[in-house]
C-alpha cells in the first residue's frame, strides 16, 4: 500500500479497520481533556472496560459466599486457571495441557529452571542476548551462584557486532556451535525489550536441541503480539508476564508453558506446591506430591483469583479476534508509524534511525527510534503533548502502536506532534 501523511488518509484507513471497534473496549488517560496518543502497551497495557465486571464478579462471590466460593462461583475459584487453557493455548501456539497461569514472571522462569536448568562439572553454561532485559540478567546471576558456578564463565551472552544494533541470527549458531557440550540452556527474550527484534525462535531451538542443550524463552514482549507456536517449535519451557500486550494491569499474573514431552518425566525435579497436586485428591491433604498432568504440575500455590480475574477478561478477549487479525492491523498500522517517522524526518533537521528490524518477520509491534540531535526535552514535550512513549537512554524512544487500541489517526497526530516538538 502506498501511505500518505495526511489527517483524511489515516481516518480513511481506520475506517477499513476490522477492529477499530475495540478502541472503545478500553479507557485511555487523558492529558489536557483528550484521549493520549498511547505508545507503552509494551510496558503497561490498557484497562479494558469488561475487566471490572470480571472483578466485580469475584468480589461479589467472596462477599455471598465466602470460602463457598471456591466451589459454587459461578466461576469456581479452585479451578479458575482451567478457563485459560483454551484461550492462551492459541495465543502462544500450544497444547492446553502445556500452559498454565501462576505467580509473575521472574518467578515463573526461576522455577522453570529448577526444572530445565540442571548443570554438570561439564555442561553448565547458559546462552543469552547481550542487553537482556535486567531481570534476566539478575536471575542468570543469581542461579549460577546457587549452582556453585562464577557468572563470568558460565554466562555467555551473543553480541551485537560493532555498529549494528541487532543481533544476527547466524552469529547465534555459530555461538551455540562453539559452546557446544559445556552448554546446557538456551534462555532469551523472544522480543528484545529495547530494541524490538524479533528472534528466529524455531531455528535458535533446534540448534540447541542439536547439542543437548534445554531451550527456553522469555516472551515478556512477545507473548499476544507475535505469532508463536511454541508446541510446533519443541521449546522445552517458557513464561511470559500478562501485563504488556495482553493488558491485565500492573505487575499482574504470569502464563507458563512446558512441552508434553516433559510431562510424564518423573525424574524432572520441579519445587511443589499443593495446588501443582493431583486436582481430584488435593483436599485431601495427602503428604506426598501427585503432580497435575501438565503444566498445571508445575504450579505452587493457591491462585490469587482477584488478579487472574482480568488476565481472563482479556484472553477471552483475544479469544474473540484471533491472533491472525491481531497481526494483521499490526503490521499495517506498525508500517504506518514507519512511513510517518520518515516523513516528518523529512521536514526537520534532526534525523530519526529506527534501530528495530525492517524485516516485518523480525519484528513485533515495536519500533525503537534513535533521535539524533534531541534529547531528553523533547520525550517531555511528548509527554506533556498526550503522547505516553518511553525513554531509554541515551536516546532512545519506543513506541507500542498496539493493534487493540492504537489509530492510524492516532499515527498521524503523533507525527504532527512529534514535528512541532523539534521545531519548536
């Protein structure tokens, strides 16, 4: 399609839009008595409107029920994470036995690693992308003091080569290659956090696999803005938070995938929990652990059932679009938000690099913007203007333009904004 920058052009692609009615399924900040432009659903999704009513839901049964509640809700709460199966299952391309919701991210991958990461005198390294997010880096850390190793040596991180901002797929091989037998994980972001890039999820596993290696991933930005088919691609193990794309509120509850083939592996040390024990029997307080068949084994504790309630008014959500068209006005609307960049780059003197991937298969719906000659104003002109973005330093802006909710209006206007902001 050949984009124009104009206001008419841009309500004229809203006007084709399929899911332009879900815009109003979602309640936008307001600065200066309108709706922001709002780029951060990469760190902070939406509320949408229906999450109070699933909230409202579980408050009233607490309230009618109490501890009754966990067996005559509407929704019983003692199996409530069951009604995420289906759903998340064609979010992140699984079987719904090999996923299920539980605690928060880092949480989750450390606990996975009990399972997945078990290193020998021999075969202790761990693989990860230069400038992961720090978390990862903490948990990395962290995991291989416990296990009695130095990070220095059992941590290898793939590097950008010098003046590039992405990392090549090809030097990745080559680094899983050289690691060889001393090499026992493969943990990355599925979408590096800064600068968007997508990784070739599927090669980067089967290489891995190739040498012995478990293979993990963090889809923290991934998860409900690519396609994935985690089944399909072997992954041993993944986790992902529910607060980005899939819009469940701050700091809410993680999702956990675990292949089958791991699921009848009673010599894969997992921590256990009473809830991860045999559903049928869990009320019997028996002393030693069932494992749930499937991911659910691999839970803890019982659910915090007022947080999952709008994690599940949103995959009911995604369950209504699919994640076909979801990807479908991304790539578009993420084209559009290019297309304007360069244009008001045009029109001023300082330059814009897009550091993200061209390649619309090595990117999300991110794009990373390095803004040469500006600083930290103009980001707070933005803000100040109804534009929500992020700042990374030194210079960077990240912009979300999130299929769900985002305009191509909204593209338009940001560009105008944007222009003002330098010029002014």
């Amino acid at each position: 399609m050949i984009f124009e920058n104009t206001k008419e052009f841009a309500q004229g692609l809203d006007l084709q839009d399929k899911l332009s009615k879900y815009r109003d399924e979602f309640i936008f900040p307001k600065v200066n008595g309108e709706k922001v432009i709002y780029f951060t659903g990469n760190s902070l999704g939406l509320q949408p409107k229906r999450t109070k009513a699933y909230i409202d839901e579980v408050m009233n049964d607490w309230a009618e029920l109490a501890v009754e509640g966990h067996f005559y809700a509407d929704k019983p709460w003692w199996d409530y994470q069951e009604r995420f199966a289906e759903p998340l299952s064609k979010i992140v391309g699984a079987l719904p036995s090999e996923v299920t919701v539980m605690n928060t991210l880092t949480v989750n991958l450390h606990l996975l690693m009990v399972s997945f990461y078990r290193p020998t005198k021999s075969r202790y390294k761990i693989i990860c992308e230069e400038k992961a997010f720090p978390s990862d880096q903490y948990m990395f850390q962290s995991q291989v003091h416990f296990h009695g190793f130095k990070p220095e040596e059992a941590i290898v991180e793939i590097k950008r080569r010098d003046g590039e901002h992405n990392i090549r797929l090809e030097d990745i091989l080559v680094k899983i290659e050289e690691v060889g037998e001393e090499l026992a994980l493969i943990l990355i972001g599925g979408v590096n956090y800064y600068t968007g890039q997508v990784f070739d999820m599927k090669t980067i596993t089967a290489a891995g696999h190739q040498v012995g290696a478990k293979v993990g991933w963090d889809l923290a930005h991934a998860a409900g803005n690519i396609k994935l088919e985690l089944h399909d691609w072997n992954v041993d193990f993944a986790a992902w938070c529910s607060y980005k794309y899939m819009n469940s509120g701050p700091g809410n509850a993680s999702g956990c995938f675990v292949h089958e083939r791991h699921h009848n592996d009673s010599e894969l040390p997992r921590f256990a929990g009473w809830w991860g024990h045999n559903k049928e029997r869990r009320f019997k307080m028996e002393p030693v652990f069932d494992p749930v068949h499937g991911a659910d084994g691999w839970q803890i504790s019982n659910l915090p059932v007022l947080s999952l309630a709008p994690y599940l008014a949103s995959v009911e959500m995604f369950d209504e679009i699919g994640m076909d068209a979801l990807i479908e006005k991304r790539d578009k609307i993420t084209s559009y938000l290019e297309f304007i960049l360069h244009e008001i780059d045009k029109e001023v003197d300082s330059s814009f690099e897009i550091i993200t991937p061209t390649n619309q298969s090595e990117r999300g719906c991110q794009l990373s913007v390095l803004l040469h000659g500006e600083g930290r104003s103009l980001f707070d002109y933005l803000m100040k203007s109804g534009v929500i973005t992020d700042w990374r330093e030194p210079n960077v802006i990240r912009l979300a333009p999130v299929p769900l909710y985002c305009s191509f209006e909204d593209m338009y206007n940001f560009g105008q904004i944007l222009k003002k902001g330098i010029l002014k």
